[in-house]
C-alpha cells in the first residue's frame, strides 16, 4: 500500500509531498463502514517518521551543522523528539465516561480537547433514546388494548353468570363481596398475563443475539445489518427499573380494567335476573 501526504520534506519551492509503501499484513473488517472504509493501522514509530511527527533537537555538546553541510550531518547533528497527534484512553467502565472526562481535564495542566465515544455517537445515541421512548409508548398501548380485553371478557362473563349472582345475592352476598369475586377475577388474569409475557421477555432478552442469527438464516438476510446499526452483534441488557415500570404500568391497568365490570356485576337486581328462571 502506498501512501501519499502532501506535508514532505522542506525544499526551496516549498514543501514537498512525500510517498512510501508499506507492506500490508492484515485486512480486518468488523462489519462496519464506519470503521472499515476509515480506519488504517501501522506502528507508531513508522507513522511519526513518514508524516513528520518529531522535531529536531541539537544533541548536547554538538555544535550547529554549516548550511551547506550534507543531509547526513545534518541528521547526525540532531534528536528527532517524538510527538503524537493524540491519545486514546480505555477505561474499564465505558459507563463512567462523564466521570473519567472531570478527572483528565483536573489532572492535566494544559488546553485540551476532549472527545468520547458517546459525543462522537451523539446523534446515534439520542435515535435510540427516541427509539426507547416511542417503544415504550407502543408498548403502552398494547398493554390498554389487553385490558380492553380484559374488559370485554369480564362483561360476557357477567353476562354469562347474571343468575349464579342473583342466587349468590339472594343467599346473602353483599355487592362488595360480588365486586371482590370478579375484581379478583380480572386481576388474576392480568397478573397471569404480565408475569408470563415477563419471563418471555427476559429469556428472549438474555438470547437476543442467537435469536436474531436464527432468524437471519431462516428469512435468508440479516436482521439489524450492522452497517446501519455500526453495531456487531445484537446487543441487549435488562434494566431493572425499565422492567418494574413496565410490569407496574402493565398491572395497574388490569387492576383498572376490573373495577368497571366488577361495578356492573355488583349492581345486579337478584328479582330481575331471576324474573324468567
């Protein structure tokens, strides 16, 4: 591979650009446009040498090479002191970057540009937190449209069962205790409900990836490429407080769905339900 920098050595036109070539040992690709099309990796030392990362220094004890002295003594005259471009950290939690940025910033006595992994992905990063806030909402609908289940199915239940109330009225049932029979009802199947789509939700989180690779070999193209994701792989990651809101939001409606048809099976009259028994 040859590169090609228009920042080369000094001459009296001007600078120079410079061109070597270097031998290609590994091809790596990740996936990911973003990475593969941009990103070219080679020894540092090499890399200061070919695009001018040093300056000289005149060795100590050595005095300064006449000006027509040859390129060699001119060399041998001077240091070269290295230099970098930038520094790339690692920290070991990337969650702790906000954190990580405070802390270089006090350490280090001189101006400095900072960038991280999340400002670099910014617009990436506020699509997903758009994503989470609409899936939510989506997620929140769902939930009403189960109760409005839950709703129709204790109405025909009521329907169903006016006499065995009116039998149970006439035997001495308060209209609460015919409220708490089919209050329990509802909430039994919305308790059901939620902790089963619970447990299927989180196997299927803590699987995602082999679920998605799965499905990939199945429908014959790949599901969430990464080229538009710059993602490898699936990721997934269980919040605790996400899912208890969740399971929260998903039980309040159930136990709100009851109370209407509960209402409706505690005001049955027991002379007009068993009028025509």
């Amino acid at each position: 591979m040859t590169l090609v920098t228009p920042n080369g050595r000094e001459t009296q036109a001007g600078r120079s650009p410079q061109q070597r070539s270097y031998p290609v040992k590994v091809i790596f690709e990740l996936g990911m446009t973003e990475f593969d099309g941009l990103y070219l990796y080679m020894p540092l030392k090499p890399a200061q040498d070919y695009f001018n990362m040093f300056e000289r220094v005149l060795k100590p004890g050595v005095a300064p090479p006449d000006f027509d002295a040859t390129d060699a003594d001119k060399e041998a005259a001077y240091d070269r002191v290295y230099r970098v471009s930038a520094v790339e950290v690692f920290i070991d939690d990337p969650n702790a970057i906000s954190r990580m940025r405070m802390r270089i910033g006090t350490e280090v006595e001189r101006p400095l540009v900072l960038s991280d992994w999340q400002q670099q992905h910014q617009t990436f990063f506020d699509a997903l937190r758009t994503q989470g806030t609409v899936m939510f909402v989506i997620l929140s609908m769902i939930v009403l449209v189960a109760a409005f289940n839950i709703i129709s199915s204790l109405i025909m239940l009521v329907k169903d069962k006016g006499t065995d109330i009116a039998v149970l009225r006439t035997m001495g049932a308060t209209r609460g205790s015919i409220m708490r029979i089919f209050g329990i009802a509802g909430v039994a199947i919305g308790v059901g409900g939620t902790l089963l789509g619970l447990g299927l939700g989180l196997i299927i989180a803590a699987n995602a990836e082999p679920i998605r690779a799965f499905l990939s070999g199945i429908v014959g193209f790949t599901i969430f490429p990464p080229e538009v994701f710059f993602l490898s792989s699936l990721p997934s990651r269980t919040n605790p407080s996400e899912v208890a809101l969740i399971v929260g939001v998903a039980m309040g409606l159930s136990f709100l769905a009851t109370l209407y048809p509960a209402w409706r099976a505690a005001q049955y009259d027991p002379v007009e339900a068993l009028r025509y028994e």
